[in-house]
C-alpha cells in the first residue's frame, strides 16, 4: 500500500509537469505567431505607428494541431497616414482564423488560409477630418458640428460609394443660413487595403466610427500574413 502511494504520488508530479510545460508551450507559440504577425503587418504598412496583434482561444496549440484554426484574431493598428484622411485607429475583429498548422509549428512562419469573417472598425478625430476639409468639423459625443461662415450646426453624415458626405443639419438654422443647406462637404473614405467595404458610420466618443463585416482580410493584412 505504501508503494502504491509513492507511484501515486510520483505520477501525479509528473502530471503536474506535464501539464505545465503544455501551458508554457501553449503560451510560448501564441506568442511567436503574435510577434510575427506584428512585424510583418509593419512592414506592409510603413505609414503605419504600430501594429497589436492578439490571439484569443485555448487551448491555442491544441486548436493549431488538431484542426488548423484559431478562435479569434485581435488586430489594432494606430495612426495610419496615408492618401485621404488620417486614422486614428483601425481594429480588426477576425473569428475562425485557419492557418497552415505545419508551416508554422516547423517553420515559425504564420501563414492564412482563409477566414470565416472579420469585422473592420476605423475611428477618426474630427481634428483630422477638419484638416482634409480645410473647414472646422466638431465631434462632441454622439454628434457632428460644422463651424462654416460664422455658423455652428449639426450635421448629418452619409457613406455614398467611397465617400463620406457631411451636410447641414436644418434644424434650428437660421432662415438667412439655409443657403448653405444641400452643399456638403466630402472627404475620401480610407483606402480599399486598409477599410476593404463601404461602412456603417457613426458619432461615437466623439469619434467617427466606420465599421463594416467582411468575409476576407483586408489586402495589408493578407500580405502579411501570408494568406494564400
């Protein structure tokens, strides 16, 4: 009886080894495939501050071995400069990431074979809006102001094809400003790599949230990544 408590107890010590090198396996390769996948989304995209790139689902070695995939792709990119407005942020939401589970457990290469979809959300300042525009454009909250020739009044906003379009409110104009009205000012959507879709748009903490559902990556993400 004695030994068989000393076999017991040997093999439970061993099961808790076990266990916890399969814990820090698990977290070394998440790891390895976000550092990856961050420095080559950098190198894609050199107007670009930085890029976070987070790996939800556990498991994650198991997922990779057994079926190729990965619950949960968290991508943030911030102040990207380029043609047409500047961002402040994009974040990628990507659910069901299949991947080519050899190539990376034998090569430390991260490559994608497709997705299931993945929800694309830019945010603007109105700083930087205001600047394309060379007119004074105010996000406060949930709302859009336009400061335009000694007037201030809300506005509207409306994605029409790659553009979003910005008019005056006429509610609570002046009669003597609606001549105004039915001018709006316009400014490029961010680029097809960057926002593959035409959005949804809205005010939020006074931001301008562009959000749309997609069902592959955008063209700067499969680069790097190497989706084939």
């Amino acid at each position: 009886m004695k030994k068989l408590g000393i076999v017991l107890l040997v093999l439970g010590v061993l099961l808790v080894v076990a266990l916890g090198v399969g814990f820090w396996l698990d977290g070394k390769a998440r790891s390895m495939a976000e550092a990856e996948a961050q420095k080559r989304i950098v190198e894609v995209l050199p107007r670009m501050r930085s890029a976070t790139v987070e790996i939800e689902g556990f498991p994650f070695l198991v997922d990779v071995l057994l079926f190729g995939t990965v619950d949960k792709l968290n991508v943030k990119l911030t102040e990207i400069e380029g043609a047409g407005v500047s961002i402040e942020s994009v974040v990628l939401v990507v659910d069901k990431l299949r991947i080519d589970r050899d190539l990376l457990l034998d090569q430390q290469k991260l490559q994608v074979t497709g997705i299931d979809r993945a929800e694309v959300t830019a945010r603007l300042t109105g700083e930087a809006i205001s600047k394309v525009l060379r007119e004074p454009i105010q996000l406060e909250g949930t709302k859009a102001k336009v400061q335009s020739h000694g007037l201030s009044a809300e506005a509207k906003l409306a994605v029409k094809g790659r553009r979003v379009e910005i008019e005056l409110s006429a509610e609570g104009l002046p009669p003597e400003a609606r001549a105004y009205l039915g001018r709006p000012l316009v400014f490029q959507l961010p680029p097809e790599e960057v926002l593959p879709c035409e959005p949804g748009l809205r005010v939020v903490d006074s931001r301008l949230e562009l959000a749309c559902t997609v069902t592959e990556l955008p063209a700067s993400v499969k680069r790097a990544l190497g989706q084939r």
